[in-house]
C-alpha cells in the first residue's frame, strides 16, 4: 500500500492503470496478496490488477480465489517470453487464453542475445545484461543457440530489418501476446520498435521462426 502512494505521488496521478505483483512471496498466501490488490481497486487507486513471475498452477490458484471470494482478479500476466524462452507455452499461455487474460512478456529480446551483441567466441560488450545479471540468460551460451542465432540473422536481413525489430516483430504477430515490454535507454532504441510495428510476417513464417529455437 505504501508503494501504490508513492507511485501515486511520483505521477502525479490520482489512479495507477496497471499495478501488478512483481513476483509470488512463498511466505505470503495467495490470498492475502489478491485480497490487498483487490483493495486497492476498490478504493480507486488501481484500475486493473497483474501477476509477474508467475506459474501456471498459482495464477489459477490466485483466480479461483478470487473467484471464491467475490475479489477482482489477476487481468494478466508479465513473464518472460521470447523466441529464446517459450516455457510459457506448456501452461500459462494456454490458461491465460482460457481465462480471457492479457499477457504482456517482459525480456523480449533475450537479454540482448536476439539483438546480435553477442559471440560466441568474444567477451560479453560493456554494459550489456550478461555483465550486469547473467544468471537467466548463461544456459544460452552455447553452440547450438549461436548456430540458431547465425539462421535467425539471415532471415532478419531477408526481411530487411534488424534481428531485435524480428524479434519484436515475431512476438507483436503471436496470437496471445498483448504486447511486449520494451526498455530502450538510447534513442536509437526505439529503430526496432518501429520496425516490429511495420512488418508483416505470414502464420508460415511466425513458425518456421519458432522452430529455429525449438532446440534449445
């Protein structure tokens, strides 16, 4: 409660559109989380509430409750999904198209590696996520995944467009993607945003894209 203040303040608004949980806390139940976001609703501070980091098996949990007990529910979910990193499709997308959810994937681009900064063979570039927090993204660095990477540049030059504005533009043509979220920092950033919004990829091309990370 005291963060939605002081996001508030920040904003200098009188309501957040969004607000959603960062990530599940094991030593909290579900239903006190749901029950303190469903306040925040009720009291005008927040319009729609969400759920990041979060599995299958919990979200249905948390909507259930929140069912049983007449409390807003989850409207979507924020996890990580890419080209690189489809785990969601076993269970959370096909729960989040049951249940009517939007789902907005943070890391659309693979902590840079569907951007081509990386080699195999080099050091990771200054300032880049494998210098910063590599832990997700370290299984990656292998030969296989560098292979697939080299197929994945090609078919971003036969688009003419970069591999981020591919990878953007994969994710922006999936069907249960509401829409990734992006971070650029520098304005030459947002070249492949605008890239992702201008092409059109064919149900063919979107999974013959997908295959070439099948796997890994």
């Amino acid at each position: 409660m005291r963060q939605v203040e002081a996001s508030l303040v920040r904003l200098g608004v009188d309501h957040l559109d969004m607000y959603l949980m960062h990530e599940p806390d094991p030593s909290t139940p579900i239903e006190e989380t749901v029950r303190a976001m469903h306040d925040m609703v009720t009291q005008g501070k927040v319009r729609y509430i969400g759920a990041s980091n979060m599995s299958a098996w919990l979200l249905m949990k948390a909507l259930w409750t929140s069912d049983r007990l007449g409390l807003h529910r989850f409207a979507w979910v924020q996890n990580s999904y890419s080209l690189l990193d489809t785990s969601d499709d076993a269970e959370v997308i096909p729960a989040c198209r049951d249940q009517q959810l939007g789902y907005t994937p943070f890391s659309p681009l693979a902590g840079g590696f569907l951007t081509g900064k990386y080699q195999l063979g080099d050091d990771y570039p200054a300032g880049s996520r494998m210098t910063m927090r590599p832990e997700p993204y370290v299984g990656w660095w292998n030969e296989t995944t560098f292979a697939a990477l080299d197929e994945f540049s090609q078919s971003a030059q036969q688009h003419g467009v970069s591999m981020a504005g591919l990878a953007l533009g994969w994710l922006r043509h999936h069907p249960d993607v509401t829409a990734p979220i992006v971070g650029p920092r520098r304005p030459e950033h947002f070249a492949p945003i605008q890239e992702a919004l201008e092409l059109t990829l064919s149900d063919e091309e979107h999974l013959r894209l997908s295959s070439l990370f099948s796997g890994i």
